[in-house]
C-alpha cells in the first residue's frame, strides 16, 4: 500500500525590519526541502496586506519523509535562526485533500 502524500500550511511572522532575513532563511529551508529531500512542492507565500506574514505550502511524498527533513541538522540549524526574529510562534496545520484536482 503506498503512503499519502503530506501537505502542510507553516504561517510565520517577524517585525517589519526583519522581513528581508525571514524571507532568505525561508529560501534556504525551501532549497533544503527541493533539493536534498525531493519535496514536490514547497512554496513561499508573503501576505500581500501584511508584508511581514509568510505561508510555506509544503506537500510531501510521505510523512516519513517529511519526519527527516524536520530532524535534519540543516532544518533545525535555520529554525534556530528563524525562531529568534519571529513575533508569534510558527502556526503550523497538517491538512487532508479533499478532492481531486
């Protein structure tokens, strides 16, 4: 039986000063995810209204392999970094796929 897909909704926020840094340690979890743990979707949203509000789409083959990115030395190295700017703690929502598109 093949495992489901993951796909998960990670919000942050950081101070208007910090939007610049938030935005490349985001890049640099992105690069990670692309192009060490083959995830096929991993995207950046900034809020269009609140600027200093980021979403990252994640969708993963397997929960087991999003278990490894998370316990990655590399991911836990730009958490670090990012969880020192933030304003709030990261939201972070594992979702279901309804239908099929």
């Amino acid at each position: 039986m093949k495992e489901e897909t993951v796909s998960i909704l990670v919000i942050f926020e950081t101070n208007s000063s910090l939007v610049e840094r938030l935005r490349s340690l985001l890049e640099v979890l992105c690069e990670i995810a692309r192009d060490e743990y083959k995830c096929p979707r991993f995207e950046i949203f900034q809020n269009t209204y609140t600027p200093e509000k980021f979403y990252l789409m994640e969708t993963w083959q397997d929960q087991k392999t999003w278990e490894k990115y998370i316990s990655s030395a590399e991911f836990n190295s730009a958490m670090e970094e990012i969880n020192k700017i933030l304003v709030y703690p990261i939201q972070i929502t594992m979702l279901n796929k309804l239908s099929q598109a």
